[in-house]
C-alpha cells in the first residue's frame, strides 16, 4: 500500500497524517458491510485481545474494553459515511496494539467535531483521541485509513 500523493490530502484539525507505526505486524482483518456486523467485531476482536470469548454483559479490562469502543466508533463512522467494505485490521507492535480502519471513500476525510452538540453524534475521532495513546489518518490510493494505538499493557 502506497500513500496517496499529498497534493490533494490535508490534515485534518488535530489529527496527524501519518500511517500507523511500520514495525505493527497484522493479527487479525474483519470486513464490515453493515452496522449488523459490528457486534461480530467486538466479540471477536475481544477474543483476538485476550484469547476469550465475550460473554453478553461482560466487562473488558481497561485496554480491550477501550479498544473494542474505538474500534465500534471507527467501524460505525465508515459504515455510516465511508464507501464499503468497512476493513478493521488489528496490528501489534513489541509495545503497542493499533486498530486501522478504512474505507474505500477518498472524497470525505475524516473529521472532528468538536464544535456539534453532544447529542448531534460525529464524535467518534475525539472519543478515540481520548481513549488512546495517540490516533492518526493515511489515505492510499483505493483507501482512507483511520487508526489509534493503545499500549500493550495497562
């Protein structure tokens, strides 16, 4: 995956341009189509993060449970307003897991908003800038990227 030429890509806001960190090793891929698919995504990306399945109800430890929220925002943001397929890699890295997610829309980058109501929705990248080490965005030339890193250990 080459990036796309930065003539016509921007930062956007607060968040970085950059792809994730290239020493992260690709674990797992799950392919969304619809908002449906979301709740096979959590439960398995749970199990892909701590070697169990999720229980209807169950609690995460701290670093699952914040990734398995960013990654529900993220997916449900490109579902909502990318181009599908929806792809969610989960990458790992000697001190860090990465969640990348993309969309096969290039026209609408990612964007914050900070400035809506709170009841208005679109918060997806502030809830995972807040709840991760740090978030980013690539675009190559078929895919918009949207990724967060969390530590590997709380």
């Amino acid at each position: 995956m080459e990036a796309a030429g930065a003539g016509h890509l921007r930062a956007v806001g607060q968040l970085r341009t950059s792809p994730p960190p290239p020493t992260a090793q690709e674990l797992n891929v799950w392919e969304l189509n619809t908002s449906a698919d979301l709740h096979t995504l959590r439960a398995q990306l749970h199990e892909a993060l701590t070697g169990n399945p999720l229980i209807d109800g169950e609690r995460l430890d701290d670093i699952p449970e914040r990734m398995v929220l960013v990654a529900t925002e993220l997916a449900s943001n490109t579902i909502r307003h990318g181009r599908p397929p929806t792809l969610i890699r989960l990458l790992c890295s000697d001190d860090e897991f990465v969640l990348d997610v993309a969309d096969h829309d290039l026209e609408n980058l990612p964007e914050l908003s900070d400035t809506r109501p709170i009841n208005a929705g679109g918060r997806g990248l502030l809830l995972a800038m807040s709840f991760s080490i740090d978030v980013g965005w690539y675009a190559t030339d078929d895919t918009k990227h949207v990724w967060a890193s969390f530590p590997r250990v709380a």
